[in-house]
C-alpha cells in the first residue's frame, strides 16, 4: 500500500528550497510573504538563496536543505522554489530510508520531476506534480490553488481531476485502464534512463509534459522512452501541454501526438492543463488513477493525503 503524507492545515508550516536553479531572491521573499499573509509559517533552506552559475549551492548543499526539512517536525509541506537544472544530482544524498518513515508533502514540476518519481519509486510515498513557490503569488490563478488544495488538504475520494473550463481533455486512443501515475516533464524523465533512478513504467499509467523545446528534441525524447520498453511497459499515457515547444520542419506537438503516441495503442488523454502552462492540475505521483478515454476522464480513486492526530478541517484550504 503507498504512504499517503500527512494532509496540510490552514496555519501549517511550509519549508522552501532551492533544489535545482537558483531564482532570484527578491522573488523568492515575494512569494514567501503571500504565503505568510495567508496564514502559513515558513522555514527557509540555508540555501534558499544560494547563486552558483546554473545551481543554487553544492548537491550536497541542496540535499542536505531538503533532509533538513524531512526532519523539521514542524515542516508539514515542502516546497521547492523553482525547477531548472541540477536536481538529479542531489539524489545520491539522500536518506530514503528516514524519508520513508517520516513521509511529508511535496509538490513541484519541471526538474523536480525527478525528484517526485524517485520518492515514490524508493519510498513509496504519493507526492504531487503541483505548484512551486514561485506559484504562490496574485496572479496565479484561481484554479491552480483549487487543484493545489484539494489534493493536499482533503482526504475526499474518488475526485476527478478536470481542466478549466474551455480547455476539455481530448481522447485519442479508447480504453479504461487503472493504475498507479508516473511521470512529468519529459526532459527529466528521459535523463533518469540508465541510471539507478530509471523511472519504472510498468503497469502505470504516465504522464508526459515538455516546455521551450523544438519539437524535433520532443520526437527524440519520446524516441528514446520508446526504444527503453517505457511505452511497452506502460498500461495508459497522459500527454500535458508542450509550453511554448517551436515547430520544427513543418510539425507540430499535435502533428507528433498523431503520428508517433497513437500508434503505440495505449489508453491516450491529451491536453492535459499540466507543469509549465498557465494553469496547472494537481497530480499524485504514486496514487492509483482509473484512466476512461472513452469518457475522458482521469479519477483519483484513493485519498492522496491521511488525517493525523489533530483536528480535520471542515473543508480544503482555499486561497
């Protein structure tokens, strides 16, 4: 049975890192003041605000900032700043033996991606393909807090995940499938292959999503998880947005949809409102989803969060 963290509460301690790519520090303490002024504690990585080049700080470094975190008892949900490069090197650092036993929210996408499958993969614990710090701020909208929230702060199942209004998901492939979700950004998921933090994809269903790529690169990435067995083993795919993806050689990202994902046969939803685009759903890594793209829906069957000794709330945190 998969770890279900802690759910989070109105008043709740978040701990921010910077686990990839340092953000700039003024934006950093922008997003950190929206959350205090709604309500939330904060706890800060002693290299929130580190600046190396293209790294925020050492692996070692950043590492050491997210156990930090893990073992804060106060901290009930982390949050990394922002994604970019670098978050794989941090993995060999970390103890997922303490990680297991002391299972906490985490959320992010682009390079945190990595991340959030190994966690599963290693600690069996759900984390969420959802919001970074730099999300936390007025002109995000309403529907990412939504998503964020009810994921996190209510133990309500089954719930449907659905897009914005006038963004409908679009069946291409028909099938019913259930089974646990992997997956994110595309980049990070191909750099895990051949290393010993491969996403396994067999009998899940994935989630695929890509930003400011050719999409000549995106045909190669997908290539690549094919010749892997990742399409092979898989039992249904989610394909996100591809965030300003350029057209290459006459294609498109629907053109490569068509031609290159349908033909694999699989239980195929496309556009999802997922990772870089404006509005983003929340989506739990690890939790066991029924996949109907004869109806087109996409159904967390299980809760993706547990009550713990104190009092639940009446309803999910709205923001």
């Amino acid at each position: 049975m998969v770890i279900r963290p802690p759910m989070l509460r109105a008043g709740d301690t978040f701990g921010i890192v910077t686990l990839g790519s340092p953000l700039d520090p003024a934006e950093i303490d922008e997003r950190i003041s929206f959350l205090k002024e709604h309500g939330f504690h904060v706890v800060l990585g002693d290299y929130v605000y580190a600046s190396n080049g293209y790294l925020a700080g050492t692996d070692q470094q950043r590492a050491s900032d997210l156990m930090r975190m893990y073992k804060n008892p106060e901290v009930k949900a982390i949050l990394p700043t922002r994604g970019g490069v670098g978050v794989e090197g941090i993995l060999p650092y970390l103890d997922y033996g303490y990680i297991a036993s002391h299972p906490k929210i985490i959320s992010g996408y682009s390079d945190i991606t990595i991340l959030l499958n190994v966690l599963y993969q290693l600690t069996n614990q759900i984390t969420f393909h959802s919001l970074l710090l730099l999300d936390f701020r007025d002109s995000t909208p309403e529907y990412n807090f939504a998503q964020y929230f009810s994921t996190t702060s209510s133990t309500l199942a089954p719930r449907q995940i659905v897009n914005p209004p006038d963004m409908p998901m679009i069946s291409r492939v028909p099938g019913n499938v259930t089974g646990s979700l992997v997956g994110g950004n595309l980049t990070s998921f191909v750099g895990s292959l051949g290393t010993p933090y491969e996403i396994s994809t067999k009998g899940k269903i994935i989630l695929l999503e890509e930003t400011h790529e050719p999409i000549n690169t995106v045909y190669r990435y997908l290539n690549q998880l094919k010749i892997a067995g990742k399409f092979e083993d898989c039992i249904g795919i989610i394909i996100g947005e591809c965030t300003n993806c350029t057209d290459e050689y006459g294609k498109s990202y629907e053109d490569l949809i068509t031609e290159f994902i349908v033909p694999l046969g699989k239980p195929l939803l496309t556009n999802i409102a997922s990772g870089h685009g404006k509005y983003k759903a929340a989506l739990p890594i690890g939790a066991v989803v029924n996949l109907n793209t004869i109806k087109s829906t996409l159904t967390i069957l299980r809760p993706t969060v547990c009550s713990d000794d104190r009092l639940m709330p009446s309803a999910p945190i709205e923001i």
